[in-house]
C-alpha cells in the first residue's frame, strides 16, 4: 500500500534530515524506517523568494502482513522526531493537513490503512 506525504517546511535541511543520505534523488532516494515500511523522495519543490516554504513529496510504503500498530507507530514516531522542532512546517498526510504530533500522525495513517482494508475485503 502507498500513502502520500506532502510536507510544507521552511528549513531547506528537512529533506537531508528525513532521509538520512548524503544524496537526494526523486524517485530514486528511500529509507527503510522499520521491516515493512518506507519512504521514498518523490519530489523536492523549492521556490525563490523570502518566505516561501519548500514542499517535499513522499510515498509511505506499507508491506502486507506487517504488524501494523507497531510500525505506523515507528513511522508516526519517526516523521514526529523530525518535524517537530521546524517552525513553519506542515504535513499532509493523504491529502489531509494533520498537526505535527506522534499520535495524530500515527491515527492519520491507521486511518487510512484500514480504509484500504475495509475496501479489499469489500470487494472480495
């Protein structure tokens, strides 16, 4: 399962720190967050001009048969560790802004895993 991530920040390092590589790749750069989950660079947009905020697009990567509470839990604790200190940053999880907290972030993305799961077994 793919979840869409759209990160809105004003620190220009939020990229860099997220993945953890020397190199950045859209496409191409992933991270390994726990078995079972990742995330990958999908685009980088960065504007010119004073105040406008970078915007990083990533795809989170669900395994089938992983222990779902416990990694989104790792995940949801990962993008937290990272995001929480940068002023000005949003996140948009699925297309929904959802404040920058362990938990909410961790319920956003159950959230959604169990929509997709619901509808898998719908239309068995």
């Amino acid at each position: 399962m793919k979840i869409p991530i759209q990160i809105e920040t004003q620190d220009r390092m939020l990229s860099w720190d997220l993945f953890e590589a020397r190199s950045l790749q859209s496409g191409q750069t992933e991270k390994v967050i726990t078995e079972g989950i990742s995330i990958k660079l999908e685009s980088i947009e960065i504007r010119k001009g004073f105040g406008f905020p970078e915007i990083v697009d990533i795809t989170v990567f669900v395994a089938e048969h992983v222990a779902l509470p416990i990694a989104v839990g790792m995940l949801s604790r990962y993008l937290y560790d990272k995001l929480k200190d940068k002023r000005e940053t949003k996140i948009e999880i699925n297309y929904l802004y959802v404040e920058i907290n362990a938990e909410k972030i961790e319920n956003a993305i159950l959230s959604i895993v169990q929509k997709n799961e619901d509808k898998a077994q719908n239309e068995v």
